[in-house]
C-alpha cells in the first residue's frame, strides 16, 4: 500500500500508519475479520500491538481503516484517468473511466475487500457507510461531471449511477461470489460499450 498522508501526524506515525493498514490487508485479507487478530496485524505490520492500538482503537477500527484506504486508493486510479482524459469527448472519458473502474475493482486484493465487507455489513453498519461515501459514490460523482459535459446536473447524476451499474454487471457480481468468469475482458468490454451508450443516449 503507498504511504497516505494523515494530517496531525508526523512522517514517523504516518510511516507506521501506513505499515499498520499493510498489515492489516495482508492478515484481513487472507484470514477474513473474524480471524484476524490485532497481534497477527502488529507481526505484518513489523509494529508493537500496542502501536496498532494507539492509531486504532478496535479491530472494528482498523477493518474501517483499510476500507476507507482502499477505496482511497482505487478513488486515486480514477482520478488520475479522469486527469488525463479531461478535456475530451464524453464518449472517450466514459470509456477511459469504465475500464479503469473495472479494472480497479477486479483485482484479487479488492475482490477480496469487497466479500469481507459484505460479510461484516449488517455487524459493522459503519463499514457500508464508509465504502458508501468512499467507494460508489466517489466513483458516480467522477461519471456525472463527464456527464454535466451534456446534461444538467440531476440528469447527469441518474445517468452516472446507471453507467457504474453497468460497467460492473453481471461479470463483476460473477467474480465477487467467486465464479470463474471466462474472456473477462471481453464481457467487460461488452459491458462498458453498452454503459456509455446507455449514460449518452
């Protein structure tokens, strides 16, 4: 995971921050949250238990953590397409974000984030929220500022949700449950050509 910039630390705590959240993917990741402990966390991490305590107060705390760093993480990705992008036509904007969301989304880490945060939703509402506010919408809001390019703000808005629907499909629920999903990038590819067409129609 890279090194984030947490305001009010120093670049030592940030440094154990981030080395804390690497540990914590690595050890939630794999063994799941309901077998993960915090001192597994602090051995990955190459801390003290007690260094993971002072930056997370629970292991509630840290899984919450991890999501939100992730979906920072994959935020970062699409901006950066959408930086390089800017300025072009929405047809070419919408395609460069689609494959970037898909992208982001399938890899095994996040796959792997995305079913534990199924799994722990209904105990930790938190967790929804926070790949909620982090995750989907952050990625709506990216789709609708393309949009507005055509539309007025709450056309560009309904749009943006129907186009991340889209772009994931049935491919993305196909691989989340762990089905073996055969030409993925063509199914995506399919899937994004119809999410473009759909959102500019």
């Amino acid at each position: 995971m890279d090194t984030f910039s947490f305001p009010g630390l120093s670049p030592l705590q940030c440094r154990k921050r981030s080395a804390i959240l690497d540990g914590a993917k690595t050890i939630f990741l794999r063994e799941g949250f309901g077998q993960a402990t915090m001192d597994d966390v602090a051995a990955a991490a190459g801390v003290g238990k007690q260094t993971v305590y002072r930056h997370f107060k629970s292991k509630e705390a840290l899984f919450v953590g991890l999501v939100s760093a992730m979906c920072a993480q994959v935020g970062a990705v699409l901006a950066s397409a959408q930086g390089e992008q800017s300025g072009g036509a929405p047809e070419v904007e919408l395609r460069e974000l689609g494959w970037s969301l898909a992208r982001s989304l399938i890899t095994l880490d996040n796959l792997r984030l995305y079913r534990a945060i199924v799994a722990e939703a209904e105990r930790l509402p938190e967790l929804g929220q926070v790949f909620y506010e982090n995750g989907a919408k952050v990625v709506r809001a990216f789709a609708a500022t393309i949009l507005r390019k055509r539309f007025d703000e709450s056309t560009a808005a309904l749009r943006a949700a129907t186009f991340v629907q889209l772009v994931l499909g049935d491919a993305y629920l196909e691989l989340s449950i762990g089905y073996t999903v055969p030409d993925v990038e063509a199914r995506f590819a399919l899937q994004i050509d119809e999410a473009v067409a759909a959102a500019l129609r």
